[in-house]
C-alpha cells in the first residue's frame, strides 16, 4: 500500500477534452503504488473501490491509498480478468493457466472455496475455449474458440469460422458476418452485439435469435476498434485517435466523444469510465494506470504567453460571452472577438445606462459606442487619473487616488460626469462602494469600512479593527458581504459587522468576491481555490456564532490553471444570461455553470484494517484487542472518495479517553492509537456526506488488555482482601471495645447498684430519721401534755403531807400511800417513755438468724411473769427457721406482744407461730386473755393508718403497742388486730422484706 504521488497536468498532445472542458491527468506505476506496471483489468465494486487486475496481484484502490493483494497462497499471483457480478459482491479473477479463482466480496480478497454453476462452468469450458469477458482492441483473434457465460441458462460458443451456438446448438447462419469478426465483438446486459463492415449495420444476437441495427458510420471504418468489458457492462470505441463511449438504450446504438486518445502511444488493455465520479481509467500493459479526471471548469487564454493570461475586469456581453477592459470577448471556448479598446488601466469597466462601455486611459474615460459596435468612442477628460469609476443604480462614482494615499470621490447623476452633485474625501484608498440606503453608502477603504450619509456626508467608520477591504458585495436578500484582504469575510447585518468563520487551511483570509448561484450557494473566489458554500450556513451561524459552516473547495486537481484567483477590480466576477459564472485568475478566465459542477461527498467508508506494532495485538469483528505494553496501532479508515481529499472531512473521538474531543483525521485516513490505558474504548469516527451538514457514524470497540494486577477481578480481590483485612480489624476493635463497654459497663452497673442501694438506703433513712423526728416531735408533746398531771398529783401530794399534822399517823399514811402510787406512776410513764425512745437506738442489721431460738429467748424472759398469771407460752414456731428480717426490731416486736399477752391473760395459753416467703414475714400472737375493745382497735388501726399525724395517748393505751406500730412503720409492716374464740386476741403482723436498689 502506498499513498500516490499525484501529477496533474493538461494532456495538451495525449489526451484532450472535447469542447475546451478540461482535464487532470494522472499516471501510477510501480513508483506511485502499483506492486506491477501492467494493468490487466479495472472495475468496481458494489461500495465503491476500483479495483486492478495485475500481473503481481490484485490492488484496490480508493481514490488515494493503494491497496494490494498478493499473500494469498495461490500458485502464481499473475492475475487476469474480472468476471462475475458487482452488484451481488462476487466478483471473480482466474490467475494465469486458470490454476487458481480468486473471490472479490466484502471488501477483501480471498481464495475461492465453493465453486458457483458460473465458476464450474467456467473452468469446464477454459479447457477447450477461451473464456470471452472483454475485447481489448485487437487486430486479429489470438483463439479459435471462444466462450461468452451470461447465467446458467443463457450462454454462446463463437468460433472464427463464423459459426455460433446458443446453449451447445448452432444458430440459423447471419449474413454479412466477417471471418474475424470476434474482434468486433461487444455485449450489452445479454444481448451480444458484433460490427459488419459488409452490411453496414450491427448484428444484434438475443436469446440466439439475429436482428440487425443501424449504427454511426465510425463503426464501420476500418481503422476502428472495439474495447468491452462484461463485468463493468461497457463498451467503447477508438477511431481516428477519438476515445468514444458506446451506448445502447431502446434498442439504438449510439456514441459519445470521450477524448483524443493515442493508440500507438501506450499499450491500452483495460477502461473503466467512473461517470459518478467522471474520471476514466486507463490500464496499460506496460505503464501502469492512468487516472483521467473531466471536469466542467472551462479555462480559457488569450494566448501562449503567461502574461497575456492575467485577467482582471470583465463585463458580461451578450448571453454567454465576456469582454474585458481591453475589448477582448471570450465565451468558454476561447477568444473569439477583439475590439481593440485603447485602455490603460484593466480594474475596470462598465456600462453606461445606453450599454456603452467606459473604460479608462491616462487621465480621461474612453466611452466605446454600443451603436457603433464599439468602433467609435467620445473621451472624457478629468485631468488627473480615474482609479474606479462605478455605475451606482444609474449614480456613477468616480474614484481618484491622491499620492497622499487619500481618495476623493465624486457623484453623478448621469455618464456625462459634468456636474457633480456630492465630493468628499475619504483618508484611505478606497477600492469598493454600495448604496446602503437613501443618500447612505457603504465604503471600503485598504484600512476600514466606513458609512458616509447625508446631510454631513462625513465617513464613519463601521470596523473596529483595521480591514483591507477587496470589495463589498450586496445579494439579492439585501445583506452585504464584505470581502477583505487578509482578514476573511464579513456579514453586516441589523449594524452589525459579523466575520464568518475561516476554511480549515484560511486560504478564504483573502477573499475577493462572491456569486450566488440559484440553488443558494455562495461561490468565493480567493487566493487559493474557488469556495462553494450554502448561503444558510452563514446565515444560521451568524445568528448564534456555532452553527457548522462547511466548505467545498476547488483547485488545480479539478482542471484550473492555477489556484490563485484574481480580485480588486471591478466587476470582479459575471454571471451570464445563460447562468455561467465567470471568474479571473492570473492564468486565464474560468467559465461554469454552477448546476454542472459537482460537489463530492463520500457514501461510506470503512474501518477494517489495522496495523499493529506488536505481534500479540488483534483485530476480531468490530473489536480491536490490544495488548498491555502496546506500542502504537494505526487504524486505517478506508474512504472511497475519488475527488480533491482537501473537501474529505473524517472527524473521530476516543470514546472513553481523557480527550473525548472530536479531531481531524488526516485524508489519507490514518489514525493512530497510542498511550492508552488498560480498559475498554470506543473509537466513534464521522465522515462529512453533506453540505448541509449530514454525517454518517461508525465504531469499532478497543479493548487494551490488563495485566492481571490491573484487572478488575485483581483489583477487586486486594480491596475485598484489603476490606476482609480493614473489616476484621475493625471487628477486632469493636469487640475490644465493645469488652472494654461491657467492662466499664459492668463496674458502672456495679457502682450503680452500689449507688442506688446507698441513695434507697439514704432515702429509707431519711424517711426514717423524718418520722423519727415526727415521733420525737409527738412524743415531745405527749410528754409535754401527759407529765403535768403525775407531777401535778405528786406535788398536791407532798403539799398535802406537808400540812398535815405530824401526829395524825393515818392521814399521812394515805398520804403517802397516795404520794407512793403516784410515784410509781410517774416510774412507769416515765420507763415507758424511756422504751419508747430507745426504738430509734435500734441497730439495722441484715443477718440471717433462727426466729425460733429468737422466741425461745423471750419465751425464758417471760417464763416467770407467766406462772404467777398461770399462763402458758407457746412456742409454734419450726426449729430452725431462719429470716433476715431486722433481728433487733423482731425481737423488740416479740418482747412486746408477749408483755402485752401476758398482762391481759390469766390462767390462760399465748401461742407463736410464723410463716416467711420471698416478700412476707408473718408473725402472729394468740391468747386466750380478756381480749381487746372495739375501740382499741379502731384506735390502734386509725393510729397505724396515720401515725405520724394522729396524736398518741400513752397514758390511756397500752404503750407498748405504740412502740409495735412505730416499729413497724420503719419496717414496712403492718399489723391486725381481731378477737380469739371464745376468748381473747390475735394479733397478726405483715412485714414486708426491704429491698434496696
């Protein structure tokens, strides 16, 4: 594969296009992309590659780049002719002595496998006839026999003789059939056609069956000759050195100049006319490939020397005709008139409103007479020199150039230029002016663009920035376009000067004028290339300053003289009465008609082959496989595109890549991938279709293979390891934590148990140190209430006794005996008061102990009490029983009720017994005494319910049992009281086991 080295030229003495259209020639061999020089056989295939049978293998070629196949593991890559069908993508090549079928399909070449009815019948019949798919202007057969294969029904057999069978049977015999007429052969579709020079006429063979037609008379001149293709469905003719096409349509026969071709001067083997594309191919045996491009661009010169061929003003005249400043007319063809006008200045002409035409000399304007054909003139003095003169929709402008690089410029109303009816001067050079509006003009100077308007008629500059101005250009929708020298063009619009955006080489930096053509294309002229655009593309984009503009450049390649345009002069370009556009450049005036030049744009392309700088790397389907530590890869995108490359736009983005960007792809369609990252991508590329802006899209996925440390499987597995690692660590701190929560938990838990127990022990002695003091409060006032009157009798007592007679023995005796009781009275309030306060003195203590030794214990204390009041104690209780009950409290309760049965009992029995769960202490005391009041009772339970309100009468009441239920409040107990049957009481105490925290 290799890139062509492209060679244009005129074929001014080979090759010529007939009425002055003109052509670019190029020549490929062996130094330019061909693997051999000799070019048996050319065609195309269904997507659009030429392809070239050769004798060192088979070459595709897509309008640049050079493809050949010759690896294929054939006996010899000596190939010959192309035979089957394009259309359904099989086409077939037999290399030299039939040893081997090649299949063109799908774009690529590969040795044939499966043989079709045409290929075994092909190769069946190669043994005794030759396989006839093209004649190649011979002079003389070189076989005898001859075979022609249509499809599996429909087939000849010819012979030199003149005989000839349809399917293995002999035809009725043709007149006028010459003896070596298979030089003469061509075929259409199936119908096969052979030329009679006898007769006149050519013989139609269809389905076997012989007609005859009437055919131009260079058929039958004996110096013509005859090239067919049947793969490519063409045939042509050469006579008199004039390459023609033939064609048949309707059942007539007819021919079309091609070009002057010489014969004798190469060796021609093979043609391929490209019509979509408008090229012909040429394939020599001995000189490689010769590419001819036609096109619609008319050059035309005045004469051999160069300068003469320099062209600037020019008018139209007449329908399709030019005349220049100097009276030169031209029409696409050439010179055809000269008038000889006396000019010295060739920037411009133009006509009067009476179709004369001014021109300038010296200092004066010459005006050539249209009713004098232009053989008279009238001269017109000014006496200075007239740079511009412009015709202003019938107001004419005279420009004159100050060496002070000032322009005065003067107005007139008519051609006479004797009175003017505005001057002003402007401070630059002024090359181009328009009417704006009423008394408003547009002026472009080589340094700005100004506004001159009435009434002060001072110009006014509109560019910011420096412009040298070509000229301003107004356009039948009203907008101007500015054209400038080195700073590309300009749209002024609603006040507003707007650049358009730049060509991708800025060759429309020096813009000189433009054309609009009536499917709404702009045609620019400029320093390098003819621009084609649509006008809307402009438009949109100067409405938002993004919208795509796309550019269709012309050139050389497409059959100018040369790439440089001519402007600043005035008029600039013409458009004829029959629609051709007329620009200058520095080497001849170029005619066309916009609706004949075609604007190229490719129908597909391809991304299949890869090149690859490593050996492990691999392409598969749709998917490029590249290896961890590649190198570089090169994607070929294969574009079949047989027009100027310069409008080929092939744009690709990496999908996935750090620059997701659209770029230019070069347009010999080489991409290059390097330095990516292991990881799947997406290669998007975009070829340009339209000039409207339609894209075609493909995509072929790359996959840069990781190493097994960079896949995602490795990584996933080092941070599943990382995270098991980082989780087990973590668990391991939370359940170090976690021991140590439970550790500070379980001593905070302890401490607070210790805590709750000493508040509950706090609150409980607090609760109890507050009805202490409530009792000691009451007891305070009962003492204070209940003493008086023992202290009070004792003291009546003694007063008593002290005023009675010493001598009356017996009333001192009752005295004393009054002031004795009275003593022991107050001895006994007094103790039990004593009692009473010692209970708050009574020590807490949680000890397990034996409630039955307990009882025992008072049991022995009251064992005497009881035998003087013939009493029996009792003693119920199950040895052992243990409770952990307050020992001092139980036993001060035990003490009590056993003092209290005992006073109220005689001759009686007092029975213990108690019973003790998880919550209850229950102590009950029976006997069998004179028993307890209604009232007591009431008194003793109304007490107990609110003892620390109720006021105690210890006098009056056993003060024992208040010593009970004031221990029992500080217990939580409680205590009942009914009577005994028959006889006596029983006391029941509840206790409810303290539990604290």
């Amino acid at each position: 594969m290799m890139s062509c080295k492209i060679y244009i030229f005129l074929l001014l003495f080979c090759v010529q296009l007939f009425y002055s259209q003109q052509v670019a020639s190029v020549w490929y061999d062996t130094d330019n992309g061909l693997p051999q020089n000799s070019v048996k056989d050319i065609t195309k295939d269904k997507y659009g590659f030429i392809w070239l049978s050769t004798e060192n293998g088979l070459v595709r070629y897509d309008g640049y780049n050079f493809v050949t196949f010759s690896h294929l593991n054939l006996k010899n890559n000596r190939f010959t002719f192309f035979f089957g069908n394009a259309e359904k993508d099989s086409i077939y090549n037999l290399t030299a002595y039939c040893e081997n079928t090649a299949l063109i399909s799908k774009r690529n070449v590969g040795v044939l496998q499966k043989q079709t009815h045409c290929i075994r019948k092909v190769l069946s019949e190669s043994r005794s006839h030759f396989i006839f798919v093209k004649n190649r202007f011979l002079e003389k057969t070189e076989h005898r026999k001859y075979f022609i294969y249509f499809d599996k029904n429909n087939y000849y057999h010819l012979a030199n003789e003149g005989t000839i069978q349809y399917r293995h049977k002999n035809i009725d015999p043709i007149k006028g059939l010459d003896q070596n007429y298979i030089v003469d052969t061509f075929c259409f579709g199936q119908n096969i056609f052979i030329i009679s020079r006898t007769l006149k006429k050519i013989i139609k063979i269809s389905a076997g069956k012989a007609t005859y037609l009437d055919a131009p008379d260079a058929f039958f001149q004996s110096n013509t000759k005859i090239y067919w293709s049947q793969i490519n469905n063409q045939s042509f003719v050469i006579h008199d050195r004039i390459l023609y096409k033939v064609t048949y349509s309707h059942n007539v026969i007819s021919l079309k100049k091609i070009a002057v071709y010489d014969l004798n001067k190469n060796s021609l083997s093979s043609i391929y006319l490209d019509e979509i594309n408008n090229k012909l191919y040429l394939g020599t045996l001995s000189d490689g490939l010769n590419v001819i491009k036609f096109n619609n661009f008319h050059l035309v010169n005045k004469s051999d020397r160069s300068y003469d061929n320099i062209f600037y003003s020019q008018m139209p005249f007449g329908p399709d005709k030019v005349i220049t400043s100097s009276g030169d007319v031209y029409n696409e063809n050439g010179l055809i008139k000269q008038y000889h006008f006396n000019t010295t200045n060739t920037y411009f002409s133009l006509y009067d409103n009476k179709k004369n035409i001014i021109v300038q000399k010296n200092q004066s304007l010459l005006r050539y007479l249209n009713n004098t054909d232009y053989s008279k003139k009238e001269q017109v003095s000014f006496g200075k020199t007239a740079s511009y003169v412009w015709n202003i929709k019938g107001n004419y402008v005279i420009a004159f150039h100050q060496p002070s690089l000032k322009t005065q410029l003067v107005f007139y109303k008519d051609a006479s230029f004797k009175n003017s009816f505005l001057q002003l001067s402007v401070s630059n050079i002024v090359t181009s002016i328009q009417e704006y509006d009423q008394n408003k003009w547009m002026v472009g100077t080589r340094d700005a663009l100004y506004f001159i308007e009435g009434p002060s008629f001072i110009p006014k500059k509109i560019s910011a920035k420096p412009l040298n101005v070509r000229e301003i250009v107004k356009t039948d929708d009203g907008n101007f376009w500015i054209m400038t020298q080195g700073n590309g063009f300009f749209l002024y619009k609603n006040k507003e000067l707007i650049k358009m955006p730049e060509d991708k080489e800025d060759y429309l930096l020096f813009s000189h004028t433009v054309l609009e053509d009536k499917k709404g294309f702009f045609w620019i002229s400029t320093n390098n290339g003819l621009f084609k655009v649509l006008k809307n593309n402009l438009l949109n984009y100067s409405r938002d300053k993004k919208s795509p503009v796309y550019y269709y450049r012309y050139s050389k390649e497409d059959g100018f003289n040369t790439n440089e345009f001519n402007g600043g002069c005035s008029p600039s370009a013409s458009v004829l009465q029959n629609g051709s556009f007329v620009f200058p450049s520095i080497k001849g005036l170029v005619f066309f008609d916009p609706k004949k030049i075609r604007s190229y744009y490719p129908q597909n392309f391809f991304m299949e082959r890869v090149v690859f700088y490593d050996s492990k790397s691999s392409i598969k389907e749709n998917t490029i496989n590249l290896e961890n530590n590649f190198y570089k890869a090169l994607i070929w995108i294969d574009v079949p595109y047989y027009a100027n490359r310069v409008n080929l736009m092939i744009e690709a983005k990496l999908k996935g890549s750090k620059n997701e960007k659209w770029e230019k792809v070069s347009s010999d369609g080489k991409y290059y991938i390097t330095n990516l990252e292991p990881g799947k991508y997406q290669l998007i590329v975009r070829v340009l279709t339209s000039p409207k802006g339609k894209y075609i899209y493909k995509t072929l996925n790359i996959d840069v293979k990781y190493l097994f440390y960079q896949t995602l499987l490795f990584k996933f597995s080092i941070i599943l390891i990382l995270s098991f690692i980082l989780l087990k660590l973590v668990k391991l701190r939370i359940k170090r934590q976690e021991l140590k929560k439970r550790e500070l938990e379980k001593i905070i838990e302890i401490r607070t148990q210790k805590l709750l127990k000493t508040v509950s022990k706090l609150e409980y002695t607090k609760e109890q140190l507050r009805k202490e003091s409530v009792q000691q409060k009451k007891l305070l006032e009962t003492i204070s209430h209940d003493i008086i009157t023992p202290v009070k009798y004792l003291s009546i007592a003694a007063k008593k006794l002290y005023e009675t007679d010493e001598h009356d023995h017996y009333i001192q005796k009752k005295h004393f005996e009054s002031f004795y009781k009275s003593s022991i009275e107050f001895y006994n309030f007094v103790k039990t008061l004593k009692e009473y306060a010692e209970i708050y003195n009574i020590s807490e203590k949680k000890e397990t102990y034996n409630i039955y030794e307990v009882i025992e214990t008072k049991k022995t204390l009251f064992q005497g009490a009881a035998r003087e009041q013939n009493t029996l104690i009792i003693n119920n209780v199950k040895n052992p029983t243990f409770s952990q009950i307050n020992q001092n409290v139980v036993a001060v309760i035990i003490h009590n009720l056993i003092d209290n049965a005992i006073k109220n009992t005689t001759n009686g029995i007092i029975e213990l017994s108690t019973i003790e769960d998880e919550n209850i202490f229950f102590l009950e005391v029976r006997d069998t005494g004179k028993g307890m009041s209604q009232k007591q009772m009431k008194y003793y339970e109304k007490l107990q319910n609110n003892i620390e309100n109720e006021k105690l009468i210890l006098q009056k009441y056993s003060l024992g049992l208040h010593l009970i239920l004031q221990l029992l409040m500080m217990i939580n107990g409680k205590i009942d009281f009914k009577n005994n049957t028959p006889y006596g009481t029983i006391i029941s105490i509840k206790i409810k086991k303290q539990k604290y925290g």
